[in-house]
C-alpha cells in the first residue's frame, strides 16, 4: 500500500487524490492563464484553495523549450514576495518549484512544505537542504536537463535511484513523491513519447511511492487533437488526467482545480483500491497480472482446445506478480523454495538469506496455477504459512471482487 506526506497533508491509496494548484510567476509560462503578477498571487492561492485545491505550487522559472534562463537573483525576487504573502495569510500547502538548493532551503525557511524539483536533484545540496527542514519532496524524471528521458524503461529506474539518493542525504520516504516528467521539456520530445509514458503509467506503481501526474494543457495534448493555444486545451487535459488517475495518480498538478474535480472523482470511482489483503503483521497486494482464467478458457473453446487441456492452460496462461510484506527470514525462503519448485520464483532481500530478524518483504513470481498450488502446499507449512495462504487467496480474489469499488 503507497501511503506518503506532502507537508501535513497525506497523500497514497487510501487518501483523495489530491490537487495541485498552479501559480507562475514567470513570464515566460507556456500558459498564460497560469501567470500572475507579485501582488495578485495571494488573491489567485485564494481562489485555487476556494476551489478545491489541496497543495499550491509556486513558480519563478519557465522550463519552456526557448525560455531565457533566470539568475538565481531573479528567481529569488520573483518568489518569496508571493510565497511569504501565501504562507502568512492561507492555511494550505505550498510548494516550491525550484531546482536551486539554496532557493529551496530559503522555501522552506519561509513557509513552503515541499519542493518540487523538475531537475531531478542535479544540484547535489538539493536532498540535503530537504532533509535539513524535514520537508517533502518531489523528484521528477530527469537526467542531464529536465524531461530527458522519454521511455518508462528509463524513467523507472531511474526514479528509483533517485529516491534511494534523497533517503542516503536524509529525506524521509514517507515525504518523497515522485513525477514522470511527461511533457515538451525539450523540442525534441515528441506527444508519441508522453503518451507512451501516460499509458504505462502504472508502471510506477513499482517504485513504491505516491505519483504525481502533471499534464495540464501540455503540448502532447495539442499536438494529439490539433489544438495549438493552450488555452483551448481543457477537455484534452481532463481526459488526460482521468486517465492518469485511473492509472494510479496520487496528485494531480492542474491549472484548472475547478474542472478538474469530477472527472478525478470518476477516475477514482472506477480504479478501484488495490487488490490487498492483510492479517496481523502480514500483507499481500497484488502489483500486477495478465490474463484471466475464464477469458482464456473461452479463447481457448474457441480454438476448440480440448476440454481438459483448455483448463489448465488457462490458468498457465494467467500471470500474477505478488508483493508480500511482514514475513520472517525463514518463511520468505519457504515461499522461495516452494515457487521456484512449481517452475515460478520468488525475489528476496540478502538480509533473509542471512536470516536477519527483521520483517522481510518479498515478490511472488508465477502463473496463476503455481501461486494457487502454492496456497494448497502452504496450509499444510509451520509458521505463519498458513495463514498467509489464506490472505493471498483473498487478494488475489480481490482483482475481480466488487468490494474494491465501495
């Protein structure tokens, strides 16, 4: 379960999908509907907030392909007037969307929560500076310069880095988000590419933290409908959005939180909670799967497989990835033993291998019919095994069940 903290405000699978407001105070914005002057911001968090708005997110520097760049200088004078007048008057969370360590560490020392680093910590201070005021952080996908990296099989793993980076400096990972970086972050990127990333969006499911989509009336949208002016792309954004949310956005970073708000309720509604089980000290959430077994079957009929055969290769052809959480060094090598017996496989920490005392979270790789041969064998296990049989059943149950829609 991705449970985590953006300043005082949970964020994860069991909370709201929460809103972020946007305020730029740049110029150079890509949407002008988002710009505001130093002594309108104040009277633009208010209405944001009014509307439903959970985080505010305040920038000073445009990532545009062709802005100018900013001096640090300027990005200071163009911030803290607006983020100190926020701070003082609304009781929300802002955020500070900076990739400068210092102006960071100046964010937090004035009343911003969390940072939003679309850099992906290229300046080696920045984790630091976020741990040093306990705040919270958001690292989006970025190597050399900001959104460059284009493919979810780079993205993942590098997300994943970099939030092992920002826990070695201190950061606490209940207070670490992370963002794909979809969008023209270079003009190179192409709309093909972010819609890439928005379909797969799940996949960051993986990395164990809550997910930030930020798509609002970006380019990939008005190159899909041919809708060059921004400002007319709304309804590309909202169907974007709802399709991040069903993806498993946690946040979702909007110029439009009004609009926003039913098609995430939708979103929510049909996504559903994850297919998770617990008993004790003992979890099971079910992090991925292919195929259903009576889907198959009816395939497999129609192929007219013979009916023995079409049975059992439908529950083959059904693959189930498990995350385990809880469980003893000893049990994890059972569970180790046994999958890899029936042809499947488990992953598990070193520490277990060296029958450390400390719970252990583990993956169950397998078919459908190894995991269920599985269940059968570990009633009969000592320990807990038994009991954990019973729990995997029920999640994995839970993937078609309609309690996860209540």
């Amino acid at each position: 379960m991705i449970e985590g903290l953006m300043g005082w405000i949970k964020v994860g699978d069991l909370e709201p999908v929460r809103l972020m407001g946007v305020i730029n105070l740049s110029q150079e914005s890509f949407y002008k509907g988002s710009v505001v002057s130093p002594n309108e911001a104040l009277a633009a968090a208010r209405r944001l907030q009014e509307e439903g708005a959970d985080i505010i997110d305040l920038g000073a520097v445009s990532t545009a392909p062709g802005s100018p760049p900013i001096t640090e200088e300027r990005e200071r004078e163009r911030l803290f007037p607006s983020l100190k007048e926020i701070a003082d008057n609304l009781d929300v969370v802002i955020s500070a969307d900076t990739q400068r360590a210092k102006i960071a560490e100046e964010a937090l020392a004035c009343g911003a929560a969390c940072i939003n680093d679309v850099s992906g910590l290229r300046d080696p201070d920045m984790a630091s500076k976020v741990a040093e005021y306990d705040g919270s952080l958001i690292i989006m996908a970025s190597d050399q310069r900001p959104g460059d990296l284009p493919a979810l099989s780079q993205i993942i793993p590098h997300l994943g880095e970099r939030v092992r980076e920002a826990t070695r400096a201190g950061v606490d990972l209940d207070k670490i988000s992370i963002d794909p970086g979809i969008g023209k972050w270079m003009s190179e990127r192409t709309a093909a590419q972010d819609l890439a990333i928005l379909d797969g969006f799940d996949r960051l499911r993986i990395i164990g933290r809550p997910v930030m989509a930020a798509l609002s009336r970006k380019s990939f949208i008005g190159e899909s409908l041919k809708i060059p002016d921004p400002g007319e792309r709304l309804a590309g954004s909202l169907a974007a959005t709802a399709v991040a949310v069903y993806q498993g956005a946690h946040i979702v970073r909007t110029h439009d939180i009004s609009a926003s708000r039913e098609a995430i309720a939708m979103a929510t509604a049909i996504r559903g909670r994850p297919a998770e089980a617990s008993s004790g000290d003992l979890e099971v959430e079910v992090l991925g799967y292919l195929g259903q077994g009576m889907d198959l079957a009816e395939h497999l009929k129609r192929m007219e497989v013979e009916q023995g055969a079409y049975r059992l290769l439908s529950r083959k052809g059904s693959f189930r990835l498990l995350m385990v959480r809880g469980l003893s060094s000893m049990e994890a090598l059972i569970i180790k033993q046994e999958m890899l017996a029936r042809g499947g496989d488990a992953a598990i920490p070193k520490l277990a291998l060296r029958c450390d005392e400390r719970p252990q979270e583990i993956l169950i790789l397998g078919t459908h019919a190894q995991i269920s041969s599985l269940i059968r064998n570990l009633k009969r296990q000592p320990f807990r095994l038994s009991q954990l049989a019973a729990i995997i059943k029920e999640s994995l149950e839970l993937i078609d069940s309609p309690e996860r829609y209540r």
